[in-house]
C-alpha cells in the first residue's frame, strides 16, 4: 500500500511551473500572478474515491473522481478546458491521464518521506512541486 495522499499540503518548491502554464496556453499576465502563488493541496479519500483541492489567494480549484474510471474534467479559472480524465495507481504513483486539445498532459502525485511530490506535464514541459505536510490543518 502507497503512503496515504491524505492531508493539507503547503507549495515549498515549483519548479518549471512558467513552463507547464505556457504549454496551456495561459498569458503572461495570469502566468506572473499564478507565479507568485503558494498553492496548497488538500486531499481526502475515502477507498477509491478521491477529491483533490488546490487552494490559493487568488483562485482556488477542486477535482473529485474514482480511480480507474474516465471522468469529465472542465478545468475551470485554470485553462478552461474540458478534457477527459483518468486517475490510476502506478506503483506508488497516482497518476492522471488527461486527453484532450493538449498532447501528452497529465499529473502524477507521490509521498516521499513526509513530503508530497507533483509532476505536472504537457506537451514537452514538466512542472515539478513539492509540498510540506500542514499538522495545523
Ligand atoms: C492545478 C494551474 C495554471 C492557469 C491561475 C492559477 C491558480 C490555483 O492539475 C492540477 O492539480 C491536480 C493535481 O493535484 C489536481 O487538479 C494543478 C494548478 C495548475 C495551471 C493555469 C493559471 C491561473 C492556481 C488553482
């Protein structure tokens, strides 16, 4: 079993996120805000439903889904996009495939230690972050 996803998680590292924002599409202007940004990840399962939340200052994002089952993702305040997403455990890996306009897009989140990874891809760019666990939270 993979270490538990499950908890608050505060952004300490973001690394290429200009890259992955570019490959959306997303303008400079919303680029250098979104720059600035210290995300933080909530994240709450309940055996294989899963609902992920990325909170900010500015906007804040949600998604909810069932491993293994193809759902519709509109990635709303983001780049406003509907693509069709699947979630699924890749080792120690949970991974996200999203298809649609953008090639080669997806995510994949894992737990080293006491802290939570993120890969995010499109195209060619990958953004990785790294985030902190919140006891507070
Ligand atoms: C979600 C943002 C940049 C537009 C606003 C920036 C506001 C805060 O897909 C993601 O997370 C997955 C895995 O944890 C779950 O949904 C990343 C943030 C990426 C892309 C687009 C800039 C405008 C960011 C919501």
């Amino acid at each position: 079993m993979p270490a538990s996803l499950c908890g608050t998680w505060d952004m300490i590292s973001n690394v290429n996120f200009d890259g992955y924002m570019s490959a959306l599409g997303i303008s400079v202007y919303l680029r250098k805000i979104a720059l600035r940004l210290k995300l933080r990840k909530v994240i709450e399962q309940q055996g294989d439903q899963y609902i992920i939340k990325t909170l900010s200052t500015f906007r804040n994002y949600a998604i909810s889904f069932k491993t293994g089952q193809v759902f519709e993702e509109f990635t709303k305040g983001l780049d406003n996009r509907h693509i069709k997403s699947t979630v699924t455990w890749q080792g120690n890996k949970l991974t996200c495939e999203q298809v649609g306009e953008k090639k080669n897009r997806g995510w994949a989140h894992w737990v080293e230690g006491d802290k939570l990874h993120l890969e995010l891809h499109c195209d060619g760019e990958v953004c990785k972050q790294v985030f902190k666990k919140n006891v507070n939270e």
